[in-house]
C-alpha cells in the first residue's frame, strides 16, 4: 500500500455496499441509502477529540487526520456512504490567498479580494497536484482504510461560492461585496469565475484519479464499477443569486464543470463517477439544475419532495433535504418526518440526507435515528410498493 | 395641530399622490409607484448625521426623530409612499425583554428567550397604547408633516419572525436555536406565537388610529380613501423554515392578523387599509400568501415576476423585487433591469420595490435612478399597452 514512503492508490478492497452508488446512477436498490453533509464534523464527541487543540487547515492538510476524520462516524452509523474531510476553501488557498479559521468566528481571509486589480495576485496557472495533493493523499488512504465498506464521495466549492468567500473575506449575510463584482464587473468576475473553473475541474479529476483503481480495465466503463467514488459541487452561496444571475455566473461554469470532469476522466482512463451537485436555496434554478450534466441533484429543505419529483422528471436521482433542526426533535418525531420526506420522494432514484450540513449541537443518537429511520422506513415502502 | 401638549390625529392635509394607494387596492395607476423597503436609512447620509451618537432605540423613541428620519428620502425622490421609522424589535420589547443596539453586532438581547418556562417572564397582557405609544405619536406627526405629499405606511415584524429574534437573542445564519423550540416545544412555540399574534393585532391597529382621521365618517367604507394608510407584515425570516414549518408557525398567525386587524377596524370605525405580506424567501408559499388576506405581496429578488404573477393570480397586487445589490450597478444597467423588472410584472396591480432593504453602502444617486426608470418606464408601458 506504501511505496516508496507515498500513499499509491492500488488494491483497493473491494466494494460491500454499493447502495449510494446503485441509487446515484438511477438502478433499483433494495433500500434508500443515505449519508449526511458534514456527517464527519463537530457534533461527535471524537472528533471534537481529534480536532483538539490542532489548526483547522493544519487538519486538512494531514493525511491521516482527514483520513480517521472521515471514518469516524461510519464506526457510529450504518451510513452508505463516506464524504471525504476536507474544506472548500483549500482551493482558493491553492490560488494563493491566505485563509485562517478564527474561533467563533470561522474561515477568513486576511486579504480578501477588493480591487479588480487584485485577481493579478492570484495564481493564474495551478499545479493542483503539487498545491492539493495532501487531499489526494487522504483520498487513498482513506479509501484503503474504508475496507470497501461504503463508497468515498469527493467534493469541491463551485465557482460562485468560493468566489464570494474570495471576495468578502469570510461569512456575510449579504454577500453584497462579492455581488457588487457581479454588477460592476461582470468580465472580472467572469475571469475570477472561469479561473476558479479550471482549477475545480483539475482537483475533482484529481480525487477521481487518488480514489480510483488506477486505470485498470475492471474499473472502466460499467454502469456500476465497484471501485467508484462520487462527486459532489457545493454551491452554498447560490441563494444570495436570484435567477438571472445564477443564469449569468453560477450555470455555466457548474455545467462546465460537469462535462470537462467527465470529458477528462474519459480521456485519463479514469472510471466515470456519478455527480452530485447542491445549489443551496437555487429553488429557482431547479429545472435546470435537472439539466446540468449531473446524475444527482441535492435539494435543501424549503423545497417540497413532491414538487421536486415533478420539477426535475424521472431520469435524475434526488437528495436530500431533511432540515437539519428536524434532529434536534425528539426520535419517534424524527421517524415520522423521515416516512413522510419517503413518501414524497419515494424510495427509488432518491438518495436520503439533510438538506444542509449537520450542527455541531446536535446529538449523535438523534443522527443515529434519522439514519435508522430511512433504511427501515424505505425498506418498509419497497415491499409495499 | 397639538392638543395639551400632545400630538393628536386631526386635520390631516388632504393626499396629492394616491397612486400607491390605487395600485394596492388593485385600481389602475398612470404609472407603477415605487418606494423602497429602508428608504429611511444609513445609505443617506442626513441620516448618519441625525442619528449620530445617539442610541438607536432612544431614536425609535422619540416621535420627532422618527418624523424626520422618515421625511428625510422623500426631499430627495419622488417616492410614491412613505414608512414610518421604526424597527422591528420594539414589539419585544413591548413584551418585557430588554434590546441594546449593539454597534457594528446588530440588535442584541442580553437575556433571550433560553427555556419554555422562559416565557412567564414575558408580559401576558400589553397595553400597547403605553408601551408603543411612541410609534403612534411618530405616525401622527409624520402625517402632519407630510403634508399629504405621499402615503404613510405602518409596519411589524410577523411573530415567527419576532419569536426567532427572542429566542437567538441576535442574528443567526441558521435560526438553530429557534428552529429547535418548534420541534421540541410545539405548543410552546404555539404559545408565544399567539402571544406575539395579540400585541401585533392591537400595534397595527393602534397605527391606523394614530395615522387615521380620527374616526369620521369620510374616511370609512372607500375603496381608496385619501387618508388611509398601509401597514406591510414583515416575515423576514421565513426563509429558514420549510413548507411544513412555514404551514404550521408561521402563515396562520399570519393569516389571523390580516383578518383580525381588519375586523378590528371595522368595529372600531377606524378606516379600512391596504395590507402588505413580504415573507422573505418564502418561494414555498407563494399561493398561501396570494390567499391570506393581504392585498399586497411583498417579493424577494430570488422569484421570477412572470412565475409570480402565473402563481399568484390576477387578483392580488404584488410588490418588489429587484435585488438591492443590483444598485451597485451603473445607472444604466439599473435602468435596464428596472424595465425587464416591469415587463415581468407588468405596470399595473404592482408596486416596484426592492426584494430587501437598502443598503448601507448604496449609493443616494443610485436610488434615485432606480425611483425614476420605474416612473419613466412603467409611464412609456402603459402608453403602448
């Protein structure tokens, strides 16, 4: 597994669980399965543990720490999937800008972008190998860690979102410094946009390449080749865009995305992997969010099941959106609302989650709860159906 | 105009611009009238200097600066309505919890609303012409000083949205905490909502009053009087609930303040008045919201005008929605996007607003060609149509 001291992605145990994936690229599966967004994150008391005392980025950085963070909780829940740990702000670091995480206040940018002038200052040519490929590493390694127990989805931020956290330097309620780019620099941001484009394009075929069986012929080609991972794009900040402007700066490059990942994969030997992408609060872009060159599409929880099953049309599978508060209630009232999000989306083409990140104040026994709940609850609607 | 020192509602000049008014009882209107929600604001800078150093809350308190703060945007445009200054947050106070203005934080409580049993510390029974008798002093010296120039319109915070500030003590990017005492506390939830639902009932009558003339007989029974006011229902943060949620805490009392304000107003011969509902990102909830007794509904930028218009019917008049960043913008494109706003809409049964308050760091100018393209096109509209 170690060769010459570096983590090589080889033999990699075979797959037990291929439910997430089966769902992802539209088969039958037996049960819904389901993960959560941030489900290796601050409510677990081991991670908590683990993170003690350390730098976040020093985190993301540490092979093996991603690697015990991201199992951590598949040892607590029968999940059906790994997310691999990591942040979406490693890669505006990979373009050269400064990101600190400050306690209590979150990832921030000690020179945010102000100017047009400052996108000079970033790095116009990435070698994401060299730049991100701690994240690689942490892919295969986990990877061989899992024991084929679930698949390993990879991720990055979209464009927009990492562009608007380029822009105002950390959280905003607004996002009006990164939008004001929108509407007086729109060739900037476009510039900013399709730079972010390459650079996500690179690193997504990158994990795809540090998750896969190397390009050997068994891994190629199937519908469903055991040795996939997943991919999912982040596009958190799409709420603060109203329709226009997703159309004009998020849409394009989340399609281009799409197409040049698979593009490349295909070219590289890689195995195809299915493709997630979120675009938190983009209730009004879900039609063509159906249409973007993806197999999943993530929805958040003010969108209703039903009315997303009729918005998006059969051929895409869909996840999500339980609200993440839904936990805080008590369990028999978890297990009602998991049966009713079931009903509404059915148990086929649907991957179950929340429709956002788990909160660190959440109680792990309750994200037990929604778990349990959606394996029992769709394995209940499959033999009725 | 005083009466032993008191400020009485009498002798209101007569009104020149009923234009909104007429648009809001959903009669034709020469042209689309506009007004922006925080028009009174820091983007001005008359206002920085009349509220410099001194306590936000104290300014809400004092009739005189809340008249000038609200005159202050109409020297400068030919806005079609006016709002009161206010805020939000007096009505929480109103019910015994203490709210500092905390600079460069926000709104604060020190001591927010932390367990159910929390809520027999709230006053059960508000007299509100004691606690608020300020906003109503405000109203009726502001519609003095108006001197009939444009319509004054009242306002409140929807109690979901006035509950979540109590209990989070502040701003939040989630509404964790509030979220969680629905699905923990239901009837509890239940129980200050109803609560906030009977002292918001009684504020907004109160403001018709205060605004009104007085209770004669001229000013009664009209479709569109030139005395009345408007009062607009803000749900700012609907967004972070879900259909369900929003269906079960927040539109029935939203719903049964629309109905009991105006039954309230009729038995007490005050005159009827256009009401307006935003519920902001509450896309879930756009036919519930046509059909909840408001005569206007009030849009974020994140809904498509034509999907509003097909959503909401032709019966209701809506209001909104372009996006305040969207001011950032060279007045030309403001223009621009201000026409496409108003073939979306159409010119009549609509009130051009923004989708969410000004800015601080908006530029006056900015307003201003925003407040003129929909004069110039809504005028050249009506012509070809």
């Amino acid at each position: 597994m170690e060769k010459n001291g570096s983590i090589v992605p080889a033999e990699f145990p075979e797959l037990k669980n291929e439910t997430f994936l089966r769902a992802a690229q539209g088969e039958q599966t037996e049960y819904t399965p389901v993960w959560c967004m941030r489900q290796a994150g601050r409510y677990l008391p081991e991670f908590r543990e683990t993170r003690a005392a350390q730098d976040f980025f020093a985190t993301c950085r540490s092979p093996e720490m991603c690697c015990e963070l991201t199992l951590q909780p598949l040892w607590r829940f029968p999940l059906d999937a790994a997310i691999i740990f990591s942040d979406i702000l490693v890669v505006p670091q990979a373009l050269g800008m400064e990101v600190v995480m400050v306690p209590g206040k979150g990832p921030t940018f000690p020179e945010p972008l102000k100017e047009v002038e400052d996108l000079l200052k970033l790095q116009q040519k990435v070698d994401v190998a060299a730049e991100l490929g701690y994240v690689f590493q942490a892919i295969t390694l986990t990877r061989h860690k899992l024991e084929g127990k679930v698949p390993l989805i990879g991720f990055s931020g979209a464009p927009w979102t990492l562009m608007s956290y380029m822009i105002e330097g950390g959280g905003s309620n607004t996002m009006a410094k990164a939008k004001a780019w929108l509407y007086r620099h729109p060739e900037a941001s476009h510039r900013l946009l399709t730079l972010l484009t390459d650079v996500i394009v690179d690193y997504l075929v990158g994990q795809v390449a540090a998750g896969a069986q190397g390009g050997t012929e068994e891994g190629r080609g199937l519908k469903v080749a055991p040795m996939l991972q997943a991919l999912q794009l982040f596009e958190s900040h799409a709420g603060h865009l109203g329709p226009e402007q997703f159309a004009e700066f998020a849409l394009p490059s989340i399609r281009s995305i799409a197409k040049r990942v698979k593009n490349k994969l295909l070219e590289d030997a890689l195995p195809a992997v299915p493709m997630i992408i979120f675009a938190k609060d983009a209730h009004y872009a879900l039609e063509d969010l159906a249409q973007s060159g993806y197999e999943v599409v993530g929805l958040d929880w003010t969108i209703c099941p039903q009315d997303a099953r009729q918005r998006t049309g059969k051929d895409i599978t869909l996840q999500g959106n339980l609200d993440p508060c839904a936990l805080y209630a008590p369990k028999e009232k978890i297990g009602e609302l998991v049966k009713k999000m079931l009903e509404g989306f059915g148990s086929q083409r649907y991957i179950a989650n929340l429709g956002h990140g788990l909160y660190p104040d959440i109680c792990p026994e309750h994200v037990g709860a929604f778990v349990d709940a959606v394996h029992i609850h769709s394995r209940h609607l499959n033999k009725c159906s």
